[in-house]
C-alpha cells in the first residue's frame, strides 16, 4: 500500500487510457480524491498513506499478506450487475406453497419504490435522535398499533429479528418472569420445528428444559397438569404447523392458574380474520410480520412482532417507539423505556437485541396503512376462501385433509401416491413448491398470491380432474366459531392512504421528516455510517433472490448456494479465520452464537459447566455483556486505563483467577475507544493462557480490513457487522446481518438447520435463527461491496477510513479535547471520541451538542457510549473531504457557543434550546422569542451554507420523563394528542 | 354507467369474496372512494354518476358503444408486471454497435435510483413556478452549460425532442433569418438518413428545398459556391454519419460571407476531446445528449441540445432557463425569455415546441455532473483508443476502412464476404449488431459500454484471428490535429460530485426544493397531473425496453412490435378512428404530424396549393396556430361567444368564406375553457360542408375517455397527450409523446421510416421524428395504464375527473366567480376556470393568488391560459376528496386574504410578498418584518396542517423583467452570483 497505488486504485491508469475500465467502484465509493488525500496526510504531516498506516497502526499488528478476494482489481458497476443477475438466474422463482412461516405476498410497488429502495429509508440510523426521525418513528408506531390491534394486546415493540428469536424471547421472558426459579417451558408439537430448534438453542444455555406436549389434546393437558408446578410458561401456535386451528383457552387457564405467562405464536394474516389471542387469554404473542408485503428472500429480512399486555410493557425486549411531547409542549415520538435496553443494563437486559427489523416493519406497516382493514380482511377471506374449496375437492378423494380446521395450510395424507411424486408432479406440471411431512403426507399452505389457475392446478394435482372455475365463483366463508368479530385497524392512519397517489404522499411526508445518509453524513462512531451504493441495493429487488422460499429445496437455489460460498470465502480472507456461517441476523445474535461456540468447544473437552466466566472489558458495548449473559456466563469486567487501553494487569489477574473456570473473553478492535491498542496480542495470549477462548466483537471491523485481522491477531471467533463494515445499509433500525468466522476448531459446531443438509453437521449446535442464511437476500449487498472493491481497494477503504478521522482529530484539536489519542498510540483508528465533561460543571452536557449540531443539519455522534458524557464520531471512508469540513466547521461554531453560554452570554441559550424545528423558528410569537437573546436566523442558519441546504428537525427537544411516565406506544387517537 | 357500477369497478366483489383478485388497480388509481363519490354527488344534487354525466354531458355527444379494450376487468398490478415482463423478453438485449445517432451508454445506478426513478423527480411539472421549481432549475441550467462548454457556443436551451427535429430548428431558424427570402438549404451528404428524412418533411410544408451536397470535397464546396445566393444556411455533420471527421472551416467562410448560418451536428462525446464546432465558426451545434447516460429505449426518449452564438440567443427556439434575482435580490433562476414562444408569440413563434426532453437532460446533464471532465474525456479517449486499434486490425486484412479519420465509427469495404453474413456472423457468434451500408460495406460504432471481450470478439470478426489483450495493453491517443485543447467543464459543478455519496446529496438537494406530486396537488388545466403510477413507470427500467436499438432488425423488437400494435388498437378504440403512428414525441409534434397529414390528403387530390387555410378558435393553445404556420398553413382565428363557446356564425362564414382555400379546422374538445361545448358537430359539419378536414386537439382527452370520442364526434385526426391522458409522467417538462390517431382516408399517408419497414407504406410522408415510434420506451407506461383499467374502469376515469372539478366549482362558487359554468352548459367539464379579473382594478392579479398558493402548499393553477387574468384548474381523477378539499380551503382562506387587501389592510399584503421562502421567513430581521402588517406564522402557516406538511418554496417571487434584460442562460461563476 502507498499512496501511488491509491491513486491507482481509486481511478486506475488515470494518466494513461488502457483496455481497463476507468471508472472503478472504489472512485465512487470513497470520498476523498486522491488529491485530498494528499491534502489530509499533509495536515497530518505525512507524505503518503504507508506512512500514516505504519505510524498509527503499531507494526505487530499490521499484517503483511495481501488479499485474495477476486477479482483483485474489483468488478466495475456494470460487471457486478451482469454478474449478479447471473447468480440470481440460478435461482429457480417456483411458487412456493411451502408455509412453515414463511408466505408468498405481493409488495406493493408504490411501497417498494419509495420505501425499500429509497436511501432516504434505507441508509437513516435507528431513530436515537428523535427530532430528525419522526417520519420512521411514526411509522413504526403504526407498525405497534397495528400488532397491536390484530394481537388485541395493548402493549407492542417496534420488531424483533424473527419468529424463532421471538418464540425465545417469550420463553426467556417468561423464565426471568419467575426469577429463573422454574426451569421447564412447556411447546405445544404443532411449533414450526425451526422455532423449537431456536427455542432448544437459547434454553440450553440458560438451563431451561423445553418440553413438548400436544397440548390440542386431552392427554396433553394432562400431562401438563403433572409438571405445572415447574413449568415457567407454556407457547402454542395458531395455526398449527400443520394448518389447525385449534382453542387453546384451556392451556392459558392452566398457566395462568400458576401465574406463569401463556404466549401464541400467531400468522398475523389470519389475525384480520379470525379470533385473536387476546381472546384466548394470551399474555405474548409474537410471530412475523413477512406475509405483509416482504418477499421471502431466502429466509429475510422480515421483521418478527412481539405484543403483550400492559402487565409486561417495561419487560417487552427490544426497541419501542412511544408518545412523548418536546420542549415546546408540542406531540412527539421517540424510542421509550430504553432503560430496559442491553446499551443500559447490561448483563441484566431482558434481551441481547439491539439492531432489529426497523425497515422490514415499515414494509408491513406501510402494507397495512395501504390495503387498510377492509383490505386485509379481503385478503385474508380471499386465502382461506381459496384453502377451502381446495380441502372440498380433496375431500371428494381417497387423500384425506388430516386438519379439521384451518385458515391457509392443509395437512394431506395421500393414497395411492407418495409424497415425493406430488412434489416432484407439482413442480414440474405447475412451478409449484408444496412441503413434504412423511413419506405420504405432504402440507401446503396458500397466500395473497395464489390465483385461480393455481388453484385449477392444485386441484388437477390432487384429483386428477381439469376444474373450470369462473372469477366470480363466491368463495367459502369463515365459519362462525373461528371469525373475529371485533373491528380491527380502527385507528385513521390505517383507513385513509388507500389511493397511490395519497400513498405516495404519506411515504413522502414522513421520509421528509428524517435525517439520512441523502442529507449529510452520520458520523456514529461504532455505527459506520459508509455509503450503500446503488447497486448493492439493486440486489434487494432482483426477483431470483427475493422469490425463493427458506426452506425450497437446495437445488433451486444454486444462486444463493454459489454466492454464499463464495462471500464466506472472502470473509475468511478478510477475517484470517477458516469457517464461517451466515445464519445470525444481528451484531447481537453473531455474539450470542460465537459464544455458544465457545460453549460447545469447551463442552466437547468436558468442560461446559466449569468454563462458566467471560471476561469483558468495561468499554464494551452493552451486546456483550447481554450476550454472555443469554449464554448462561457470569461477566467479569476487564478495567481500561486511563489512556484508554485495557489494563494487561488487571486482566492477568482476572485471567489467572478464573483460570479454571474462564470460558473467554469478548474484545472489540481497535477498541470501541477507536484505538489500535498495541496490547492486543498480549491479551489475547494471556486468555489462550488461562483456558479461555477469544471472543473478537467485529463491529470496529472497518478499520481493519487488509491491514490486520482477528485472525491473524489471534483470537478464535468474530463476528462482522455487514451492515456496517460492509455496506449492507442501516435501514433506520436493522436488517443487519452477521456471520461469525471462526478457526478451525470451533468449527465442526457451527449451527444446523433442520430444513438445509448443507449447513448441518454431525456437531452442529441447534440453529440460533429461524432460517438457515439469516437474513439471506441482504448477503448479496455485501458480497457486491467486497466484490466490487476487490483485494486491491478494500486495504484503501479502512486506510481512508482512519484519514478521514484523524484528520478531523487534527482539525479539532485545538477546540476540544480528543479523548485518549496520542496516549497509548499517536492517532485514533476510524473513529475518536470528543470529550465533553469539562463544560459540564458550567452546565453545558453532550446532549446540548449532539442536539445543536442537528442545527446545523447534521445527525449526533454517537453520545456517551462508550465514555458517559462525550461523543465518539465516526466518518467513515464515504464522507468526502468537503462534507468533513463542513462539519468541523459546525463543531467549532460551536464551540463558541458554548463559551458565549459559560460567559453568561444569553445567546448562549441557544445550545439549551436546541434543536429549532422549523415550527419553533417560524411561529413563535415574537414577543417569546425576543427572551431567548439570538435570532431566529442565528437559531436556523448558524453557517451561511445552511441557507442553502439543511434538514431540519420537526419537533423540539424530546421530553423524556414525560414518555417514560406516559406511556403511551400505539397511535394515540385525537382526544389522546388534545389531551396531552 | 351508474354508481353501483362505479363501486364494482373501484373494488369489484367488494361484499362478496370471489376467485377474482380484489385489489384492482382502479382502486388506487382513483382517488374518491365509492363513498366519496356519493358524497360529491350529493354536493352537487345528484342521486348518481349517470345522473351527474347525463347532465354535464350533451346527449348526442355522449356515446353508447362500450370500449372493447381487453381484458375488461383490467389487469391486477402483478398480473399487468408479469405480462409486461413477457413482452420485454420478447425484444432480444443485443450489443447494439449500429451507431447512427444511438450509442450504448451506462446509467449511474445512483442517477437511475435517484432520478429517473424518484417520483419527486418525474411527476413534476414544467417549472413554470420558479419558486418551487429551483432544483430542476439547477439541474437543466447545468445541462445547458454542459452544452455551451462542449459545443464552444455560448447560448443553450434547456432542450428539444430529438436530433432530427434539432436539426429542422436550425434549417428553420437560418430560413427565417433571412426572412424566408432565400429557399435553399444545403446539408452534408454525410448526414445520418433520420435526420435527412425529417429536414424534408419539415422543408417541404414552409417551401424551403433541402439540397444535398458532399462538402467535405472540393466538387461539393464548387457547387455550393454555384447555388450560394439562393442558400440560407448549411448543415453538416461532425463526426458524419460514416464515421470521418472533417474540418468543415471552409463551408462556414462561404456561408458566413454570404451571411447565413452555419450549423454543425455533433456527438456530444466527441466534443470531450474533438475540436469544438466553435473553432469552426459553427453558428450553431446541435445534436442528442442521449449517450449521456440515457439508456437506447428503442428510439427515445432522449435530449436533443441546441445551442447558438449570442447573436441568436433571442431566436433559439424552446425553453432557456436564465439567472434572474428574486424580490428579495437573492439569486434565483426561471425559464427566461418566454415571449419568443408558442404560447404567447403564435403562429409567429420561433417554433412549436411545449413539452420538451427535461428529464432526460437532467439525466444527462447529471451524468456530466457525476464523470466530470476528466471522467467523460477517459470514457471518450477509451471509445477512441478501442475504435483505433480495431482499425488497425482491421487494416491488416483485405477488408479497408473507408474514413481516414475517426472517432467512434469504422466504416469497413468488405473483401471476401459480404454484409449480410458478416452481420448474421456477429449477431450468431458474438450477439453484436452492426450497420449495413451496402451489399458490401457495414459500418460500427463503438460506445462507453464496450468491454475487451468485445474488442477481442470483432477482431476475430474482421479478422480470424483470436487475440489476447492484457487489460493494461494501452490505447492509441488522439491524434494532435484533431484533439481539442481548451478546459471543458470547468465549472465548479463539474468538478464537485464524484463520489456516489456526493451525487446522491446532490441530486436529493436538487429534488428538495422542488414541488412535485408526491406534495400534493398539481391543479395544472390543460395538463392534467394525474398519478403516475409505479408500476407504469417501472417498464422504463426493464432492460428488455431500454436496451434495444431503434434501427435494430425489426426481428429482435417482437415485444415492442406487438405492444405497439395492441396499444394501437386500443387507442383506436378509444378515439373512435381507424389507424395510429406512434412516432410524434410530443403534443406539438402530434399537431404539426396531423396537419401534415391533412396536407398529403389535400395534395393526393390535387388540392395541395389551393388548401392552404387553417381556422382556429382564439381560445386555442398556442402550440396550434405555430403548427399550422409550420405546416405553410395561413392562421384564420374563429371568435368565440361570451359563454365561452366556439362562435358558430363566425365559423361558418368564415368557413364559407375560405371555402375554396379551407384546409382544416383545429378544435380543442372538451374546449380550452373545460367546456362541452353543444355546438361541436355542427363546428365540425361545417367545416366538412366547406372542404376542409378537422383536427381534434387532444389535449382534454381526459374527459372523453369511454364517454364521447373524436371520432365519434366526426373528427378526422387527433393527437393524445400521453403524458396528460394516459398516466405518463410530465418529467418536469418532458418526455411526451403523442400518438395521432386517424380515419381511414388519412391512414395511407402515416409517416415512414427509413430503417423501419413497419411504418413505410407506399403514400407515407416523411419521417416526423427521427425514432420510427417516437419516445418508443415511453409507450409501456401509458399501455399499462391502459390496460391496468380495461374497459370497464376507463369511462370512471373520466366520470370522476369530470366530478372531481365540478365539485371544486361547487364549493368555491360562493367565493369567486367560475367562468362560462352555468351558461351554454350546467356544468364544467374536467377543468374549470377562476375569474379574478375582478380584483385588477383594485389591485390584485391572477399572479398574486397564483403565488399565494405556494405559500399554502400547492402548485398554482394554470395561470392566464386560455382567458388572460385567470387560473384553470384540473384535478384529475387521481385527487381525493380531502385533497380537494384542502385546495378549496385554502383558495377561500385566499379569497378572505384579498379581501383584506382591498380593504386597506396591511396584512393584505401578504398576497404582494408572496410567496414567502424559508429564507424570507427565517432570516428577514424583525424591524424589516415588522413593516410587512403579518407574522411570519400567517406568512408561512396561514392553516393549521400546514406545520405538519408544507412543501417550501425556497426562493422568493422572480423579477422576470431583470432576468429579460440581464440574460445568463449558463451556470454563473462565483463572480457573477456575488455581482448580483
Ligand atoms: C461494538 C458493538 N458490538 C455489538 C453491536 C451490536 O450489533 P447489532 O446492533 O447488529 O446487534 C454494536 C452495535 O452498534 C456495537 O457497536
Ligand atoms: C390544448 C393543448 N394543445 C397542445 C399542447 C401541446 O402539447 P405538448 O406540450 O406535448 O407539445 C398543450 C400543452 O399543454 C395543450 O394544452
Ligand atoms: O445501539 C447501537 O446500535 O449501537
């Protein structure tokens, strides 16, 4: 690497024209040009890009082999397409009438142009700065009303990773519900088999036995009785797996009669038309939301529900958006009850989860407010309308309907025929997927896109008899015993975009209200906030990757195959490891399956139940304690020194102490101080000393990429956040996605799935997410990134990365303090941290910086994490040398605000009163404004620039005790707003 | 018709579940609900929709037929997508080196989402309303800077529809520089055929004569010199249509010593690094923008450029957009110099042109943006070097290139073999087209997209032999004698958005501050802003259309050939006629095609001198009478009365009158006024009764669609507004296309095409436009639409866009007075007119209000067209009734504004200062505000939901006299905008 070769890589032969196309990706990638490099290193008193590298990354850890992801020079944009299109060409598009969770939908195209493949949705960041966030925070409040209304329960989240993850929670809500004093958590057998598979994986490790009864049954409720006293709560389907509808009032009063939780895991589809689990006396229900209008996509993204009563409301896991008013007095939302979160409490979160589904739930919110409640129920009576007639005609065979209700999926047990010949005779006369359940049993399941030539086909497939149907054949209606009767999706928002045109319009309104990547740049540090190019997220629109069900049979999905072989080659590469599996959806669940890795080893020496401890540094983000903890570990806290870097001394102690009992350690590098510590190695051998394994948390990955690797540095599993490292976008709250690498011994426990043989092995751990890639059709974001960067640029993102941010620390230095660097190293990595506790004595805190900046139109650095009371920012190598200045620029103005606030100069109120929506500038009375001592225009256009192009905030300051006190987390009704 | 019928359409079934899919597309597209509808009706006094049309509608206008487009019911949306993907597979993606004025080219992804694919970008208007027009603005002042820069020629317009027709402006503009005195015009026989072809169409009907003469040889300069007295202006070609290159100084000395103009067609990616047509004393350039970024489409559409010395800045024909300042003395740009068009100058218009290529110039002009200099100088010299060293190849065989100097394009005498299979070879081995010139000759033209594989494939074409080429190999320069030296680009612009995160904050600047319909309603009479929708607009990314050639065999267009005629069909059906060309790309192509057609019948009857008058009402769109003049026809103007109808005594007197010399009638039906005038048969009778044929502007279409027809009425040619009538987008000023539709007795003289068998017959006129179906790709959207609604859905169309305004009319009558409504017939058609000439004499003009409304939201209403001092407003159907109703709203909460006004005070005068910028409102000191007699709050949020969603203006009110008078048409430098 030199700085010749940058500008060879960003924009090859520019001196002279050669067969080789000139317009690489990695010009348009990175921001700064060659010239600004040259520019930024000078700043910073370099002479070229190997000098700073040398300089600020300490030499044991910069590695010297070269990448081989191919091709090495990357595909150009319109290489990639043409590549990918052919990956996806070998993925068979076969109507899938599998089920198993997953349903074929239609997404509505005015949804998928202005919502999926909008940046201004895609690239925001989860909405921790309300005022620049109220459009996704109002939609995902209708995505809490509307599981909110459909489940009759009264308390919702804002979406969890899926339903297997989901059905987990539930159970370790439930078990924590009982102070873990009642270890067994009773499944009815109708569970789709991948949620008792999650279910098994997360119970084991916190010692929970899951029992499984059929619990439709007599004998079922029998058994029950027999072990109530130790049962912890008790989860049921509805529908079954196998279609059935069965009432579980029984089982609830069973359980409630033991005051443990009663949970139903429920296709919210049938929701709009049959009874609803509150009706049955559920405390959770929980499910997925994919059937709303998010394709299958090989098994996700798609965002999981989770709704309880109000009893449970601060136990709920994840992110919730609630009803809060600002500064002014004003109605406004935000993310309530974060107190709960793993960011705050740690190993005692009630969950690891932290990156969800934010965008896949704005898809089915979005589904719901677009189709309405008259529309969902057409919907819905359309599909179980369908599903009838079809059991008529089977009915009329020697094959029998084994389900005796059901809303869409017939169990049918054949006659005269196996099951293997209908599926082979379905997919070759029809393109038809049906699922397999024995050797003469198979289930189908229809959906929003079954037409009537599918049905003539499947009733030819069953009865061998060519049907004409007419397209006003009144279809069966839902029989009085199963029909919801109350309304549902009462509430405005759901009952009056149901024009294009008003859609259009409402999608546009809220996306207006937010601040994204499109607007300027979100310096998060430990967040990478880098550009998700255009083409990366083609993919998520190519139907040979959205199309295909999770569990269709492998050999209509060689595209996925081919890709995801080929991406885990590159990421063993880049990581220096040997294995890695793509099944975690999260940073968090990537953690949570390390270290069961990590279980799994030591358990294979024996060693399960004394390697109980897990080492974790104080600066650690909130996942890893969480995570520890949902693996059944006791957490003991590393100390950091006072430059930063953790203290080898106290961690030696630590080790040595716990020697017997050390099952890991979980590092993040460079450090989420930003810091390459030079003592990394030393750590990682201290732990392989004591026993231990090392857990390297991925989420700082950027700054590494073909400069050095956990591999190489030593440590035994990682974790990469691809919706940071690689580009995969934010999409304002998840999806994310996250493989875990490991070396070679930790590999023969990477996790199975029961419905994929390639992923299964002998030693396989249970399957920690419903479907076997994860969120599979988002792996082809990043595999486009990697591939289009190739081994020769993707040394250059992470060096530019650590440019763009030590430049900025250079151009800051002389307004603030920079936290750390120049202590233990002299630069930062790609991100430093602004400490802001000097001011706070005079009254100035880092919230009335990180909220000022959104004046200046820009979105807050990451705030107190992982140092309470500074600011860690984060550029990252997308943000171009204009857009850094710009917002050094803003801190240093500032900066002066802050001294005209110590000064006591009333214009420094200002910082107090920030952010000024645009309400607050324009319609405050004048006599009001006058008390505030600076101009409206000063409050608006601090910087002349801003005239020009700004995002504004559209509400004030958050009031956040209000919230938390008012809890209030579905669309609040007119006399709730008037009323507040 | 009736409304139960309506609410079968709207969600047909909607009681009863049925097999058909419920979810049709006339539910979104229609904005009332059946609900609605009733309440409108109710408003209005009717019981239901027939009640309502049989009153607003003239008994014998009104038909009986039912339309026969298929299916009935309307394709679902998915269904319609499935079929159109079925279409496109149809057309066979080939590498296209056909050349001829068409290169392949690569859309950035990032522009592609971002722009072409963003509502906000092509659902907006002409920006007629500069105020909330800024960021378009920008962007096609851009483009014309672009233009000036490469062409050398300091005056562009914003753009016009094609090559061919760019080149009849310039015939047109020399003729008339020389007042129509001198009748030559003398072109290059190096011209591409298309652009030929349409010169004579054009040339023949005004009498000039097209002379073709080899000038780039010494016997072609010799007999230009013979014929000079008679010449008004030449035109050549650079690079010529075989690919040389010549210095064509010498024809622009002889032009220019005899006064008259000298133009030059260039290749705007030659101009990166050619000599520009300046060094050639060229007067004008012109040429397609279309290899820009802008994908084949099968012909369009695409951006013509024109630009000029200053000398004829006045003269250029279309829209300019120039650097004015606003109220507030900020910098602010507008469309400058409009007294040069159609709508204001008439018959005497420098050109018909309306509706032009915006937002295919803004693709282009972003494309420039995106590469930069340096970026489009690679791509060209890579096209080069690639082109050269082909030649070289090719120079070692017996074949021989025929040009000795190049750019892009080898023109190759074939040895041994000929063009026929030297094609069928390419095609077969390779999937590459080549040009046929003769027997023996082909031709090729490389292009942005060509690959080493691609190099390596032709010469093993030419010459049998397999080479291998390193991707390093380097690329043959630029000669010295033809290489352009001077800075292209240079604008900072230019020079700024490299990098994919720069052009996306870019280009979402540029759309933020623009209004479109994805912020509500475009109330434009005469233009009808209705949805567009998703999935219409989705086909103009499906690479089965885009990426096919226009003059490509016509063997692998099959889908388009089978779309195009079943769209023809239904069009047909739908106008009542018999025949339809697809090839005029826009409603003022579509009127000059008509009458040209109108001429051929007169002339295939000998009447060709004789017919040479042509009668319009005074109520016509200026685009007409500048049709008619361009046909060589003399303007009649025909009174209309007081009710706002067609004075039918004037007509027949002056259709007896002119009887011998009648060539045709031009009607607009519905009226200009929104009216249905009783009187149009009989208008038409006595025109036919006189000799003459009618032509029936298409323009107001949207209120006969399935209820009255031209050809039901007796017309004999009309022209659709596609982009009004059937859903395609406006673009922000383009693209159009405008089918004309005829009776049997016009159809043998419909336009052909040289290289399209398809649409020659034996009597076809010359080519219109240079693509044989126009704007080819843009005819999917209107055919979805189409088919999207089926027969039953289209006549509701019209129903309620006809109720739409009439209820408008209702709710507003008691606050203003409604022109013509009420007098010749009850009730408006789909438009309708505000009369405010009433508050002149006090002071208040149609602008005032016009500009308030921004203030309010929303796009002004059409202002002082067809009736001086009023707005024209036409919801369309695709309003629903809450949007109405905040329009309405907000006109009365105006109306009280004037009435303050009139009344002396002060806070009237937020009409004056209107409308009111974010600046303004935020950044004006408060001693300024104080004398304004309103707050910022009234300024800015005269009503409540205006807090919660306002799209701003983000410049005050334009001064248009400065912006006349100080004419900047090209990106100010810093300079210039600090001179302000
Ligand atoms: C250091 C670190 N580890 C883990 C995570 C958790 O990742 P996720 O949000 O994908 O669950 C984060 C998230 O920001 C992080 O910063
Ligand atoms: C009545 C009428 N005729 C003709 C035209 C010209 O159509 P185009 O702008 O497509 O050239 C218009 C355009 O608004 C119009 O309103
Ligand atoms: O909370 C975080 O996403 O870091």
């Amino acid at each position: 690497t030199s700085s010749t070769n940058y500008g060879h890589v960003y924009n090859p032969n520019a001196q002279k024209v050669s067969l080789a196309n000139l317009d690489t990706f990695a010009r348009r990638h990175i921001g700064p040009t060659p010239a600004n490099v040259q520019e930024m290193l000078k700043t910073l008193g370099y002479s070229d890009l190997d000098e700073f590298l040398t300089s600020a990354i300490p030499n044991h850890v910069l590695i010297k082999r070269k990448l081989s992801v191919s091709p090495a020079q990357g595909y150009t944009e319109s290489e990639m397409i043409e590549h990918l299109q052919k990956l996806a060409a070998k993925n068979k598009i076969v109507k899938s009438f599998i089920g198993k969770g997953y349903a074929g939908t239609k997404l509505p195209a005015v949804i998928q142009r202005n919502l999926l493949e909008s940046p201004e949705w895609y690239t925001s960041y989860t909405p921790y700065q309300p005022e620049i966030s109220q459009g996704r925070l109002e939609s995902l409040l209708n995505f809490q009303t509307m599981v909110s209304s459909l489940t009759g329960l009264p308390m919702a989240n804002a979406s969890l990773l899926d339903e297997g993850t989901a059905a987990a929670e539930a159970m370790s809500l439930s078990f924590h519900n009982m102070k873990g004093k009642k270890k067994v958590y009773v499944i009815d057998t109708n569970l789709h088999p991948q949620t008792v598979n999650v279910l098994k994986s997360r119970a084991g490790n916190i010692g929970v036995e899951i029992v499984e009864l059929p619990l439709s049954t007599e004998e079922g409720i029998t058994e029950l009785n027999k072990i109530i006293k130790t049962v912890c709560g008790g989860l049921v389907q509805y529908p079954g797996t196998d279609g059935s509808i069965h009432n579980f009032t029984k089982v609830g009063e069973i359980l409630h009669s033991h005051k443990v939780l009663f949970a139903m895991a429920c296709d919210i589809l049938a929701l709009t038309v049959l009874k609803p689990p509150s009706e049955f006396g559920a405390d959770i229900a929980l499910g997925t939301t994919q059937r709303f209008g998010v394709p299958f996509g090989y098994g996700g993204p798609h965002a999981a529900y989770f709704s309880t009563t109000m009893k449970y409301s601060r136990k709920i896991p994840g992110r919730i958006v609630g009803v809060s008013k600002d500064r002014l007095g004003q109605p406004a939302l935000r993310l309530a009850l974060q107190t709960r979160e793993q960011h705050i409490k740690r190993e005692k979160a009630t969950s690891n989860i932290c990156t969800a589904q934010a965008l896949l739930a704005n898809i089915s919110a979005n589904y719901a407010v677009y189709h309405g409640p008259a529309g969902l129920k057409n919907i819905a009576s359309r599909v179980y309308g369908f599903t009838t007639l079809l059991a008529k005609y089977i009915g009329q065979t020697e094959h029998q309907v084994l389900n005796d209700k059901w809303f869409d999926t017939l169990t049918v047990k054949l006659s005269g025929v196996s099951a293997d010949d209908i599926l082979a005779q379905a997919l070759s006369k029809y393109n038809i997927n049906l699922f397999k359940v024995d050797e003469s049993t198979v289930s189908l399941s229809l959906d929003e896109t079954v037409e009537t030539a599918d049905l003539v086909n499947l009733i030819e497939l069953f009865t061998g008899k060519q049907v004409t149907l007419e397209a006003d054949t009144e279809l069966p209606t839902i029989p009085e015993e199963l029909i919801r009767t109350d309304e549902i999706l009462t509430h405005e928002v759901f009952n009056t975009h149901h024009s294009e045109t008003a859609m259009l319009r409402y999608l546009h309104l809220l996306q207006s209200k937010d601040l994204s990547l499109a607007n300027s740049m979100i310096p998060l540090g430990s967040c990478t906030m880098k550009l998700n190019a255009t083409v990366e997220m083609q993919t998520l629109s190519m139907p040979g990757f959205t199309q295909i069900h999770p569990f269709a049979p492998i050999d209509q999905a060689q595209g996925y195959k081919e890709l995801i072989s080929e991406f885990e080659k590159d990421l063993n590469d880049i990581t220096g490891f040997d294995a890695t599996t793509n099944m975690p959806n999260s940073g968090a669940q990537g953690e949570y399956t390390g270290l069961s890795l990590i279980r799994e080893y030591h358990k294979s020496r024996g060693e399960y139940e004394a390697r109980n401890i897990c080492l974790i540094p104080v600066s650690a983000h909130g996942t890893n304690p969480a995570s520890a903890a949902m693996c059944g570990l006791k957490v003991v806290p590393v100390k950091c020194l006072d430059d930063g870097s953790i203290d080898l001394v106290d961690l030696q102690e630590k080790a040595e102490l716990h020697a017997a009992n050390l099952c890991s350690i979980m590092i993040t590098y460079p450090s989420t101080y930003g810091l390459f510590e030079p003592g990394i190695k030393k750590a990682i051998d201290l732990v392989h000393a004591n026993g231990g394994l090392v857990y390297l948390d991925g989420a700082n990955m950027n700054a590494q990429v073909g400069l050095t690797s956990p591999g190489d540095l030593g440590a035994d599993v990682c974790h990469l956040n691809i919706h940071k490292t690689f580009a995969l976008s934010h999409g304002g709250g998840g999806p994310g996605q996250a493989p875990v690498c490991v070396k070679e011994h930790l590999k023969p426990f990477l996790p199975g799935h029961t419905f994929n043989a390639d992923v299964t092995k002998p030693d396989s751990i249970q399957a920690v997410n419903s479907a076997p890639y994860g969120s599979a059709s988002v792996i082809p974001v990043s595999y486009s990134y990697i591939k289009m960067l190739g081994a020769n640029a993707l040394p250059y993102v992470s060096a530019v990365a650590m440019l763009n941010a030590n430049y900025m620390v250079k151009k800051l230095q002389p307004y603030y303090s920079i936290l750390f660097v120049g202590k233990s190293t002299p630069h930062c990595a790609h991100e430093f941290i602004l400490d802001l506790r000097e001011f706070k004595a005079q009254g100035i805190e880092a919230i009335d910086i990180a909220k000022r900046l959104q004046d200046y139109g820009f979105h807050a650095p990451t705030m107190s994490f992982p140092v309470a009371g500074t600011l860690m920012i984060e550029p990252t190598e997308s943000e171009n040398l204009a857009e850094l200045d710009r917002f050094v620029e803003s801190l240093i103005k500032i900066r002066s605000e802050i001294d005209a606030y110590i000064n006591g100069d009333k214009s420094g109120m200002v910082l107090k009163n920030a952010p000024h929506s645009m309400q607050d500038v324009v319609a405050t009375p004048q006599e009001e404004w006058e008390a505030r001592g600076y101009t409206r225009e000063q409050a608006a256009y601090p910087l002349p620039w801003l005239k020009n192009n700004k995002c504004w905030p559209t509400v004030s300051r958050l009031d956040d005790t209000y919230g938390d006190m008012n809890l209030i987390c579905t669309c609040p009704t007119v006399e709730e707003i008037a009323g507040e």
